[in-house]
C-alpha cells in the first residue's frame, strides 16, 4: 500500500539514480512473462549498494513497495510491480567483476545476464551449470531469487548448488553478506540458501559469487523421436540408471509442442510424434561413439527404434528448447501454464492426472519439461483471467502434493502461487518464512504479496 503522497522531491534529492516516471520509460517495466500488467509508480536505477540503502530508508519512511526486477522473464508475476511499487531495475548491474579460473568461481553483478556469464566462463574453460531456457535475457539476480534451473539441472542440480556468496541489502536498509567461499562449511544452518529462492522480499541482491565447472570435452545433444511404446517415466528411469550414460539432459516434448516448435526456423526438430531432447557428456571421441552405440542399443531394447537425430551445438538445442514457451505464445496467446515436479518414478501418474484434468476441462493441454527431474510444465489452453483457470491449477497443485510432489520446480511461488504456499510447506513453514520476512523486511516494502499472501507485507 503506497502512502498517499510519497515525497518524490526528497527522493529526488537523496538519490543518485535514474528515476524514470513517465508512462513510456515505465512501460516495459509493468509486465514480465506471465502477461500479469500493473503500471509501477516509478522505475529506478541505483547507482551502487550505498544508493540502493538511501533509496530502501526513504521507501521505508514513505511506505512505498520497492520491487527488484532483472530480466522480468519471471513466470510468475514476480517482477510485475503491483499496487503502484516502484521497480528496482537491477539490469545495469551487468559487470561480471571477477573469474577465478583456478578456484573456478565468478562474482558477478545481479543484472548479468546468464547466457553473458556463460559465454565469459567458457573463454577459461567453465560454465555456469544452471541454464534456464530464458538464459539469453535472465539475469544472475532474478536466477538466485528464484533458484533457477534449466535442462542441465539434472546432473548440475539448480542454482542453490552453485552459489557461494551473497551481498544483499535488506529490507531494514542494513547490508549483509552471507556464504563463503571455502567448498564445504559447518557453521550452523546455511544462511546464504534461505535467500536464494526467496524473490526478493527479503533483502536485494547486490552482488552473487558462483562456482563455475569445467566444460566437459565432449558434449553431445541428440533428439529421439518416440513411437509411444513405452511410457516416459519408465523410459527416463532407464536412461538415467544406466551406468555406461552421463546424461547432463532428459528433456521432453509432447507431440503437440514438438509440433510447434519445429515451426521455428531452423529448428530441424522433426514434427509428429514426442521427442526427448538428451545431452551426453564423453571425454573423448572413442567414449562418445561407445555412450552413443549403448544408448541406441538401450532405445531398441524398449522399443523406440526410431535413429535419434544429433545436434553438433548443445547449447543451440537448450536456446531452440528454451522457445517451448514463444512457441505456445505465438499459437495460443495467453494461457495457464505450470511447474509442479514429483519423483521421476511416478511422473506417469502426473502426466495421466494432467491428461484427465484437461479432458474433464474439455480444452487441449501442452506438455513440456525437464523430464529427468520429474519437472513438467504444463501448458492448458485457456484464459488465465477465466475463474475455471483457477480451479484447474487448484486441481493440478492437489494432485501434485498427494502424489508427494512439489508446486514449484523452478519458477517460484511469486504472485500467483501465493495461497497454495501452505499446502506444501504447512503452517509452521509459513509462520517461519514470514518470522524472517518480519527481521528482514519490518514494514513489508520488499515486493509485498509475492511469495507470502499480502496480509503481513506493507504495514
Ligand atoms: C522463455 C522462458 C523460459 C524459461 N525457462 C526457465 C527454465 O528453464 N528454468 C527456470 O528456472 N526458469 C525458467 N524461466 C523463468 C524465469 O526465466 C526465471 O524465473 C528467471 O530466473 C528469472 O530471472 P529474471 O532476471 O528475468 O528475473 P525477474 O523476472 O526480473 O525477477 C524474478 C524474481 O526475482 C526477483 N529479483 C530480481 N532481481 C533481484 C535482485 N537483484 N535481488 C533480489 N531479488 C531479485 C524479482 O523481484 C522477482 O521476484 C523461463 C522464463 C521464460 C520467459
């Protein structure tokens, strides 16, 4: 809730900032993936930590929302600057300061875009393992806010797994560093992992240490097409037990969003039937020709004989399957689309309740997702704005939860997911989160109503 008449003219005086407040300035600011639009009061850039500290002491005194925004590829209306907040906009604290290539660690301004880092880290060996299919526009900050993944993440495991260190400024004003760099500690519980994940209404990221790994020498993308004999959880199961396979990647395509996305250019993904979408890591070409000839033969072992097409680019197939969601834009527009995740040996269960759901719903549903984690998304084909939306993610979050599943893989709870939040963590786990929100941000500024339901945010 903003007060009635913030005083803009000592802001103005304080900061040393970009202030923008005019309706174009502010109008890519006021939506981020989800479509969700709210016009934010004003969209300002920090020059440094110590301006970010003026600007949160007189957003404090002036009751004002302040939300952090990176790439605003949020997925769920994290970013989106409700009840007139003024958006932090991070995306020129873009410098990466530091690569340690022997310690192989990189820190990193929260405006880095991802796919920068990557690009960075590979000219001495390295990348940066979590690679969410946004990593073209994402950036570091919004990654560690919503601990990020990406089709890597089945061996690499998401972003908490790569953050070393963390300097934040809270929302009292006070700054704080939190992590280490020694590879292991034993120092309590881990203060650095309660904010990764935790979009922004405790404290702003100011600046991110990553640990990087090597680049692995030889890297293989391949696309198989399924015939539909075998069910893919049991299929994905398989490959991942098999000891002769390092699999980075298990993606997989429904054959409706197969179909889409072979329509972008240059996609050569073929059109038809299910495809899943596998990375194979070999250290050398005789070791990549073995993986290679066992996992064909593996594939023929369960049925699916079709000649899986190889992809020499990796990383061009992660961008290509990056657009799942671009590809759905351009067909359907907006639509419900979702990230709930349940062990990989029952994730047949969750695509046969998705299946069923949509059916009763009587409208198409596109499925997608990081298959080897369990992680589908879900793309039902309706308005988000009709109430009967609502009542399908209803349904879709239930379920995952009695199958033991988690609401959020990835993307986070942000505005939309807020009321589910004690469905899975309980209330214990929700009068804890708001204990810390309450130390950390006393008079709720920071992105009030995402994540925890409004009622203890803005005072
Ligand atoms: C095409 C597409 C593909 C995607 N694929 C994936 C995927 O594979 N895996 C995945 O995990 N996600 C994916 N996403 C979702 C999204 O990209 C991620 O959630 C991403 O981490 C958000 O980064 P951002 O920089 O865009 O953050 P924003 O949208 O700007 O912000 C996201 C959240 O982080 C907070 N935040 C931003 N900066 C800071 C900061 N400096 N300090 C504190 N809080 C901050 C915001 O307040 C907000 O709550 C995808 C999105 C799109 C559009």
């Amino acid at each position: 809730m903003v007060a009635a008449d913030p005083d803009w003219t000592a802001l103005r005086a304080s900061f040393q900032g970009r202030i923008e407040d005019s309706v174009t300035g502010k109008e890519s600011f006021g939506t981020d993936a989800t479509g969700l639009r709210a016009e934010p009061s004003a969209v300002v850039a920090p020059e440094d930590p110590s301006d970010l500290v003026r600007l949160i002491a007189w957003a404090r005194s002036n009751r004002v929302p302040l939300v952090a925004r990176g790439g605003g590829t949020s997925l769920t209306g994290g970013s989106v600057a409700f009840g007139e907040a003024i958006v932090v906009d991070f995306s020129r604290w873009d410098s990466i300061h530091e690569i340690d290539a022997k310690n192989r660690w990189a820190r990193v301004g929260p405006g880095v875009i991802n796919r920068a880092l990557q690009r960075k880290a590979a000219s001495e060996g390295l990348f940066f393992p979590p690679n969410p299919g946004s990593w073209e526009t994402s950036t570091l900050g919004g990654n560690a806010a919503t601990n990020a993944s990406g089709p890597r993440s089945f061996r690499y495991g998401s972003f908490r797994r790569w953050a070393l260190q963390a300097n934040l400024v809270l929302g009292t004003g006070e700054r704080f560093a939190v992590g280490t760099r020694s590879s292991k500690r034993s120092v309590g519980p881990e203060l650095l992992d309660v904010f990764i994940g935790s979009e922004g209404i405790l404290g702003l990221f100011v600046d991110l240490t990553v640990r990087l790994a090597p680049i692995p020498p030889r890297r293989t993308a391949l696309a198989v097409p399924l015939n539909g004999k075998a069910r893919v959880g049991p299929l994905a199961q398989r490959l991942a037990a098999a000891p002769q396979l390092t699999f980075s990647a298990i993606e997989y395509l429904d054959a409706l969003t197969a179909g889409e996305l072979a329509k972008i250019e240059s996609s050569r993904l073929p059109s038809g039937p299910a495809i899943l979408l596998l990375e194979v890591e070999s250290q050398s070409p005789e070791e990549e020709d073995r993986q290679l000839g066992f996992l064909q033969q593996l594939l023929n072992e369960i049925g699916e004989t079709q000649e899986a097409l190889v992809f020499p680019d990796a990383d061009a197939l992660w961008s290509l399957r990056g657009k799942s969601g671009l590809a759905l834009d351009r067909r359907f527009g907006s639509r419900l689309r979702e990230d709930v995740a349940v062990p990989l040996g029952i994730v047949d269960r969750l695509m046969d309740s998705i299946t069923s759901i949509a059916a009763e719903a009587k409208i198409p549903v596109y499925v997608y997702g990081h298959l080897g984690d369990g992680n589908l998304h879900p793309n039902f084909v309706i308005d988000p704005a009709d109430p009967a939306a609502e009542r399908i993610r209803e349904r879709l979050l239930t379920e995952t939860l009695r199958l033991g599943g988690t609401i959020s893989a990835e993307h986070g709870i942000g505005w939309l997911k807020r009321s589910y939040l004690s469905g899975e963590i309980g209330a214990v786990g929700v009068e804890l989160l708001r204990s810390l929100k309450h130390r950390c941000d006393p008079d709720g500024i920071l992105n009030p109503g995402k994540l925890l339901e409004a009622s203890s945010d803005v005072r």
